[in-house]
C-alpha cells in the first residue's frame, strides 16, 4: 500500500476515530502479549508489539496524551499503583519497586498507538488491515445504496404509470416511501396518512383470524357505503398482490377514514364481538 495511503490515518484523527474499534485487527498481524488481567498492556509489552524501543513508545504518548487518553490509556499512582503492583505480585510481570507512576494501555489504546507510529513494520500492517477493512465496510455500503436508489427508480415509474388508476393520496404515500427508503431514511408521514387496513383493524378488536376472515370483506364494503354517504364520493382505491400472487383493486384507506370504521363497527359489530375494545386511537392502539 502507497504511503501517501497510510498517511490518512497517521494525519486524521477522525479516520482514526473512525476505525479505532477494529482491535481484532491486532491479533490479525501478531500476537499481542498482555498484563495477567487480559485487558491491558505495558509501555514495554507495547514496544515489543510494535517491535520498537520503550522510548519511542513514551514520545509517542507524549504527543498524543489527549487522543490515547480518550481511547483508554490512563496513568496509576499512588494507591492504585501499590494495590496493582500486590495484584500481580508472584506473576510474571517485571515492575520495579522504584516506580511512582504506570502507564497501561487497553487494546483499543494499543491499536491507536498503530495508527499513529511510523517507523515500524508492525504497525505499518496493522494500517493496512485497517485501511483494507474500511474500503470492504465503503464498497458494500456504496453497493447498498445503488441496489437501494434502482429499486426506488423502477418503483417510482411504476407509481407515475398508476397516476389517475389509483388513489392520489396512496400514490403520494407510497412515494413518500419509496423515496425515503432509497435514501436510507424513515419516512415521515402523519399518523392520519398512515394506511389502515381492515384486518388490522379487525385483530384491533380481538377477533381471531377466523371471525376476521369471515367479517373483513363486508366490513369493508359496509365501510365503504358509510364511507359515501358522508363525504359525497367513494374512496379512493390502490391495487395490491394477494397471498395467492393474483393482483386485485381496493380501497386505500387511511387513517383518516378511522371514525368510519368505528361507525363501521359500532353499526354492524359491536354487539355481535362485545369484547372488543371501545375504540382504537390514529396511532393504531385502543384508546
């Protein structure tokens, strides 16, 4: 890999913030020798890793005390310095009595420390394991998001030939959708434009499926005639696949047309289910 490459993560501590997480990268490149407590690492057991003297280790945490600091690096002293040293008394872990302060270093402040040093072959590899897993982690998202953006091209040709066949309002909805999910984001629709379908509605008063298959299709239709005789005109219709991959037409409803189908329900339903729920909310739960 070019220098110049290599040069993104030694100059940018966002794209060192960016990938800061991928500590399996270390064990990727060499065997990464730790305190007896797994987590943390001297200044020399990071010189070894990185195959490079203690003191260039030391200058680097000068330099870069803040960005360390913040991914994990901390100093102990005084008491925790001595109950530290008693934890590992008997181990294999060379402190010298004569120390006042310890530098420990998790394996996140370990792999910014490969982020940062040049001069080494170790670290080096360790940026090129970085570097190669975020183009991967780029492409794919890059691919997602092309794969998302032709679905929704071809989606929304499909909606403006359905202009004038089926409702304007499902029409703008759906693409409101459609546009929203290509570009990676939750569309925001108002709780009254929500669709609202009659099985649901009709599980929202506690039928089981078999009384919900048996009552939905005049339920709509009865809903659709009130639906009429309120507003002056029917509502508008969308088309849709069945389970049986046949396509059929029917009514768009929304949630705008809920008090409907509580008259609806109230007219027809009420006392033949009496322990349904009263009445269901715009946000789709019994009020």
């Amino acid at each position: 890999m070019a220098e110049n490459t290599e040069q993104v993560l030694t100059e940018s501590r966002t794209m060192r913030a960016a990938t800061v997480e991928r500590t399996d990268v270390l064990t990727k490149v060499k065997a990464l020798a730790l305190l007896p407590d797994g987590v943390h690492a001297t200044t020399e057991l990071v010189a070894g890793f990185y195959e490079v003297d203690a003191e260039t280790i030391k200058k680097l945490v000068q330099r870069n005390r803040d960005e360390l600091t913040e991914n994990g690096m901390r100093v102990v002293r005084g008491p925790e310095l001595r109950a530290f040293k008693e934890s590992t008394e008997g181990q294999d872990v060379p402190l010298s009595e004569r120390i006042n302060a310890l530098t420990l270093f998790t394996r996140r402040t370990v792999l910014n420390v490969g982020q940062l040093l040049t001069g080494s072959e170790v670290a080096h590899r360790v940026r090129e394991y970085l570097l190669n897993v975020e183009e991967s982690a780029s492409t794919a998202a890059r691919s997602e998001a092309v794969d998302r953006a032709e679905f929704a091209a071809l989606q929304m040709r499909v909606l403006a030939a359905a202009g004038g066949i089926v409702d304007a309002k499902w029409l703008e909805l759906k693409a409101r959708h459609v546009a929203a999910r290509a570009l990676g984001e939750e569309p925001e629709v108002a709780p009254e434009d929500r669709p609202l379908y009659v099985p649901d509605f009709l599980r929202g008063k506690g039928l089981k499926k078999a009384d919900v298959l048996s009552v939905q299709s005049w339920f709509g239709r009865r809903a659709a005639a009130l639906y009429e005789a309120e507003h002056g005109e029917r509502p508008g219709m969308r088309t849709e696949d069945t389970e049986r991959g046949s396509v059929r037409e029917t009514v768009a409803w929304t949630y705008a047309a809920l008090p409907v189908f509580e008259e609806t329900w109230n007219r027809y339903y009420a006392a033949q289910f009496p322990q349904a729920p009263t009445q269901l909310s715009i946000a789709g739960g019994a009020a």
